[in-house]
C-alpha cells in the first residue's frame, strides 16, 4: 500500500467545497490511489491503489436512509449546485440518499465519477476536470 487514510485525510481537510475537488483528486492520484468508493449511507470510503490494495475511512457520520426510488433530474440539479460550490459535503450526502443515490466510485485514471443507486446500476458518469 502506496498511501495512507491520515495522508488521504490530509488532503480531503484542504477540500472546502465542491470547486476544490479537481485540486484534491490530482493530490490523492499523486499519493497512488487509483480509484475510491464512497458510500452514502455512512460515508465510509474505500481506497484503491493500482493493485487492487485498499484502506477504508469507515463510517463518518450518523447512518442514512438511502431512498428506494432513485431520482436522477433531481440528483443532477443538486450535483451541480453541491459543484459550483453551492452545498457542503454533508448537504451533497443528504442529496445522495433522498434522491436514491447508493454512492460513487471515482477512476483516478479515467478521471470520471459515476454514481450508483441501490442496485449498483450507474445513474450518472461524469467527467472529472484534472
């Protein structure tokens, strides 16, 4: 293992808003993780390095109910607000579960993100500007 969770912490301290997440994607690409999955419910984060190797954050706040029915319209509104800056990271978790969004995994090499409902289908995969 290539990185640690304090090193990646480190990082995602720097991390105010959602404009500043291209800066901390290319600081934990640069520590080896190559992809991570981030799970709304608690909002444990799996890390991976190009391996296969992996590190967990473990729950990070108080469990939430993921909604059955996803909402992608309405999902797409708050990701863009949550990008511009417009929520914290906790608002954006809260928007994740009302609206049926599971979590996301994040490709460091591919550089895209794509969030998932309850049954693991892709709802949205976006780029990620590096």
């Amino acid at each position: 293992m290539k990185f640690t969770i304090e090193e990646i912490k480190t990082e995602h301290q720097k991390v105010k808003s959602g404009a500043d997440f291209p800066q901390y994607i290319r600081a934990i690409k640069n520590l080896g993780v190559s992809h991570y999955k981030t799970y709304v419910q608690d909002g444990n984060t799996e890390y991976f390095d190009a391996d296969n190797q992996s590190a967990q954050t473990g729950s990070k706040y108080k469990l939430l109910t993921i909604a059955e029915n996803t909402d992608p319209e309405n999902f797409k509104i708050r990701l863009k607000l949550h990008q511009q800056g417009g929520t914290d990271y906790m608002t954006f978790c809260n928007d994740c579960a009302e609206n049926g969004i599971k979590g996301w995994t994040m490709d460091l090499n591919a550089m895209t993100c794509s969030y998932f409902d309850q049954n693991d289908q892709e709802i949205l995969v976006e780029k990620v500007p590096g």
